[in-house]
C-alpha cells in the first residue's frame, strides 16, 4: 500500500504539491490523473525518494523508500523509459539493475521474456525505439518480482498490440494482489484500466475514489430510446416530467430510469427498437471536474477548453 498524508512539495515560490493525502491500495490499478503542471510527477518522484517533501510524508506498506535495504523487490517504477545508458545493450542494463539489488541472473532473461524483448536483449539500448524502451522500463519495474508497481505514462510509444498487452499484464498484477498505481494522459484507455483514481489539480486532491463514481458525479446518465412511434413516446416520457432530447432516429431522456420508460412503452403499446443506458466518459468526467485547474486555456468560439489540451500528464 501506498500513504500519502500532507505531501507537499514546494519550489522557491511554487507550490508544485499542497497537502495531498491519498492512499492506492493492493489488489486493484489505480490510476493517478491531473491536467499538465498538477504535480502528478513531482508526487511520483517524492514517492520514490527523488525528491525530499517540503511538508508531510509517504510511505510504502509503512515505510519511507530510503528504508528499504534492497528497493527493487519492495517497488518497481517506470517513470522515464529513456533512462537507460545508450551504449549498454537491454540484458546489460537489466543485469547491472539486477546485480546492486542482489537479485538471481535467471531472473534477467525472464522479465526480457515477458515484456517480448529477448530477440533484441543484445542491441544497444540507445537504437531502441520509444515502444522498445518502454517495455525494457516495464522489464527493469518488474526484475524484483514487486509487490507495488508505479507506471508513468506507461503506454506510450506502444502499439495497439502492446496496449492491449499491458492492459492486461496491470490487470494480471493487481489480480495478484499487487499495488498498481498508474498514470496516462489517455483517458479513454485508463477508463479500461484503472478501477480506481486518484485525480489532482495544482497539487491539491480533487476526488478519489471508483472510476465509476468518478464518472458518474460529474456527468449526466441518460436513457436513449428509438421507436417508430417516437412523437407519442415522446409526449407520454414529457408528461411524467422527464426531460427529452431529439437525436436523430432517437430519443435521450433525462430524469427517467431505463425501467419506467419500458414500462411506460409497455403500457402504451409502443414497440421498442432501443432502450439502453448512456453513461458519460472519463474525458468528460475529467474535463468537469478539473476545468478550473487546468493551468492554460486555449481560446476556442465558445470558451471551451479542447479536450485535447486537458491531459493527465506530468
């Protein structure tokens, strides 16, 4: 487990963390979302013992990580793939990981194995692409067999394959008990794989807590419905006081659960050709909830600030 309890981090004027107190707990990813300058990374860091807190303290099933005799089999990181020597081919880089922590040599060519890399375990580091150095950083997180894993944007530079393959591989870990704390500015595929969040805004706690409370505290569930009797639907669903929107062939109702507007149907006599629930994403939850965070705004016709722009990134 992983206790955050007034973290705060603090640089010259800046105050890159304020008071955070979290926890991310075993058994479950946990995904760690904030928009660009929220100081996700600066938390990640102070967790790992890079960076010294300015205030309050973390800890690691009831440690700080300078406690730890031998790291790597307590925690493994992943937090810049690049962080390799170039000239060290990946066995090299993993051994020498491997070697100051006192961990077996066997267990070199295993994680190589694992993450896909051992045909390429000679090449120097320094040739690989982003794809390739990603998996070696995810090789050296695991080369200790930890029980809790921290992944920064681990995503990046995969392929679609390799997506689904540590989408996975995170589920599999947490499945084991593990402690998966994970950050990606792709929400759309953290809302696929993290079952919790803990989200931040200029260094201070926005919301922790399930994906799906996440979602749905910040955004509106709906009903959508299509009928070849849309208009006497549509008069029968206002008239209980719901709230109707046309959609092209169908209807999305607000104020109205999925199960009275079939009974309603029902008691109508109006064929139903969709009745099915309509929950918002991650993007709009994330988009509501930190927008007053968000620490630069481009200017669009409306004033509202482009989804692309509002990233979990460091």
């Amino acid at each position: 487990m992983i206790e955050a309890v007034g973290l705060s981090k603090r640089y010259g004027k800046t105050l890159a963390v304020d008071n955070l107190t979290f926890t991310v707990q075993p058994g479950k990813v946990t995904g760690f979302l904030g928009p660009n300058g929220a100081g996700k990374s600066t938390t990640m860091r102070m967790i790992l013992g890079l960076d010294s807190p300015s205030g309050g303290h973390v800890d690691i099933d009831g440690q700080r990580y300078r406690q730890l005799h031998q790291p790597l089999r307590k925690v493994g990181a992943l937090l810049d793939a690049k962080w390799v020597h170039p000239n060290r081919s990946a066995r090299a880089h993993l051994r020498w990981l491997a070697k100051s922590n006192k961990l077996p040599a066997k267990r070199v060519d295993e994680v190589l194995d694992l993450v896909g890399l051992t045909d390429v375990a000679n090449r120097r580091a320094g040739g690989f692409s982003l794809g390739m150095s990603q998996r070696l950083g995810i090789a050296a997180a695991l080369l200790g067999d930890p029980e809790i894993l921290l992944f920064d944007e681990p995503v990046n530079g995969l392929d679609p394959e390799g997506i689904l393959w540590i989408r996975r591989f995170m589920h599999r870990l947490a499945d084991e008990g593990r402690t998966v704390f994970v950050s990606s500015h792709l929400l759309s595929e953290m809302a696929l794989t993290a079952s919790e969040l803990v989200v931040i805004g200029r260094g201070r706690l926005i919301a922790q807590c399930s994906t799906e409370e996440f979602v749905a505290q910040a955004t509106e569930s709906t009903v959508r419905v299509r009928s070849p009797q849309l208009a006497l639907l549509r008069s029968a669903i206002g008239q209980q006081g719901a709230t109707v929107r046309d959609e092209g062939d169908s209807l999305v109702v607000s104020g109205m659960d999925i199960a009275d507007i079939g009974e309603l149907a029902a008691a109508k006599g109006v064929p139903l050709h969709e009745l099915s629930p309509q929950r918002g994403s991650l993007e709009e939850a994330f988009i509501q909830l930190t927008g007053d965070s968000v620490e630069y705004h481009a200017a669009s016709s409306d004033n509202a600030v482009p989804a692309d722009l509002l990233t979990a990134g460091k």
